[in-house]
C-alpha cells in the first residue's frame, strides 16, 4: 500500500496505470514505487481535470520527485495543469492574486536552484507571470542567483528576454546589470547577446524577427558610435575574445560597411607578410579579410585568408579555401 491508497483523502480516486505496451513491455522503465503511485493518481485527477487543494500538492509531490521528467510533454502538461490548478484555486477562496503567484515564484526558486539545466521551469514561471501587472522585486535578484551558478544558463537568458519584453525593461535594469557581468567575464558570449537584443531588439518581431532592426537600418547613429568604441575597449581586453568581434560586426552591419573599423584590426595582426609575426587575434584576421575584400583589396584579403587556414585556425582549413575561392583564389594546402 502507498500514500495515495491508503489515504481516505483520496478514497474517490481510481488510479490510471501507466502502459508500457502491454503485460510484457520492451523497456520498462524501473520506477520508483513512490513515482509510480503517485503518477497514477495524478493522470486520474488530470484526466477529471480536478482544480482542488489535493491536486496542486499532488503536483509538487511528482515535480519534487522528478523535476525534469523525461517527456518533455508529460511535464509540461503537469506544469500546465498545476498553473491552472492555482489559478482556479484562487478564484474559488477570492484570495490574492499576486500573493499566490509570489508562494508559487519561491517555491519554484528552490528548484530552479537545485536544477539548473531543466527548462520546463522557466515556461512555468513565465505562465505565472504574464498573470501580474508588474515585474516582482525579487525576479530580478533570483536570477543574479542562478547567473552565479550558470552564467551562460541558455534557458535562463530566454526567459530573461521574455522578461525585458514583456515589462518594457529596455531603458532600466539591463545594461548596468550587463556591464557587472562583462567586467568579471569578458569572455561572456551570453551577456554580449543580451546587450545587442536590449539596445537593438525591442522593435523586432519576436515571431517573425523582422523589423527596424535590420541590415543597414540605423537606430541612432550616437548609440552605433558609443557601441563601437565599447567592443574596441573589450577587445583589447582579451583580442582572442571572439564575441566582441562579432558584436563589433553586427554594428557596423548596420551602416552597410565594416571598413571603418579596418585600421583597429590591422592592430592585432601582425606583419601579413611576415607570416603574421605578432598576430594576436585569429578573429582580426577574418575581420580584416572581410574589410579587404569588400575595399576590392583581393591580395590582402586572401593572405589573411591564407594565415588563418595554414597556421592561426587549421581546423578551419576547409572553410577558409572556402573564402578565397569566394575571392577568385586558390586553396591552400595542407
């Protein structure tokens, strides 16, 4: 006997069993018995669609139990079905609304917390969300908690953009937050992401990606100057550092040329004719055969080309060919 059977709380309740595929299953996954009882008593309540006390804590049982539940659907039907058991809740007690949300918020930080890679969390937390009229106090500082642990946590930056979205946070928290993270990791390719889609992202269509924001549509041109000579300072930090190299594209991008910045490159290349003696930056060598080649300067283009393919970037060597061929060059050999 387990919990659920025994208890005359749930007397009304006929468990659903999970089917394997019949009495002799292929691979049968070995369940706890605790797991498998009390799944069996949540499908039954599902499929009632039951909205009461004893659902929700039914819920957390299964979610403490298994936070990322290997299909993916299951559990994000649960975490539907949770939300929408809360909701339902408060309507029935006329309790507050934000409060509940908030005892929902903490409960789910421990988790987020313990379970850093399970993304189902953030679609739940973002359902709770979109039923308040103002970002909580505390969202914010609990996500500086799960940067410090991952700080390049993907699920944990999509939901943070969410969050900029969805209460207009563009002009407020994120680039003094940003700048905190680039100073302790410049290498940070997530927070240099971040600072492109706050300064550039919000007229973008977040289904469609289209919008003032693209190719050659300049959005302030003060901001585009600002932007440059902060990737300039970055990338003397660490020249190796490829994400201030693409960020420093994607501006530039955006007048329609990269050959403003050809000079700045030159500076970490080295002598070209010397095969790159005191080259300090694999990245300033693609950035400046880009700007080479788009100044019609082939020779220069492919020589950088060539450096990068036979001694800075080997393991590329194929995808370098592939750029002077782009030029009307030759490959080189291995």
């Amino acid at each position: 006997m387990g919990k659920y059977r025994e208890s005359e709380d749930w007397a009304d309740i006929v468990p659903i069993p999970q089917d394997d595929g019949g009495p002799n299953p292929l691979a049968a996954i070995a369940y706890s018995d605790e797991y498998r009882e009390a799944m069996e008593y949540l499908r039954a309540v599902m499929a009632k669609n039951e909205q009461s006390e004893r659902a929700l804590e039914l819920t957390e049982h299964v979610i403490s139990m298994n936070p990322a539940h290997y299909t993916v659907c299951k559990l994000i039907r649960i975490r539907l079905y949770r939300a929408n058991t809360l909701f339902e809740l408060q309507k029935q007690h006329s309790s507050d609304l934000q409060e509940d949300i908030l005892e929902e918020l903490n409960w789910l930080d421990g988790i987020s917390l313990r379970h850093l890679k399970n993304y189902q969390i953030w679609h739940h937390r973002q359902t709770l969300m979109i039923r308040l009229d103002a970002l909580p106090p505390t969202e914010l500082p609990f996500l500086a908690r799960m940067f410090a642990k991952d700080a390049k946590n993907y699920h944990v930056w999509s939901y943070r953009q969410w969050l900029v979205r969805h209460f207009s946070l563009w002009d407020t928290t994120e680039l003094p937050y940003i700048e905190t993270l680039l100073t302790a990791d410049v290498r940070n390719n997530s927070a240099w992401n971040h600072r492109y889609f706050v300064l550039f992202g919000r007229d973008i269509d977040p289904n469609s990606g289209k919008g003032l924001d693209e190719v050659g549509n300049i959005v302030d041109e003060d901001l585009i100057d600002r932007e440059v000579e902060y990737a300039k300072v970055k990338i003397r930090l660490a020249p190796q550092n490829q994400s201030p190299w693409n960020y420093l594209r994607g501006l530039l991008r955006k007048r329609g040329s990269l050959v403003e910045c050809k000079g700045f490159s030159e500076e970490f290349v080295g002598d070209l004719e010397n095969e790159g003696t005191g080259c300090r930056s694999s990245h300033a060598l693609d950035f400046l055969a880009d700007c080479c080649a788009e100044k019609k300067e082939k020779e220069k283009a492919g020589r950088a080309l060539d450096l990068l393919a036979r001694r800075y970037d080997p393991i590329r060597r194929g995808y370098w060919n592939y750029r002077r061929e782009l030029l009307g060059l030759g490959a080189v050999e291995a």
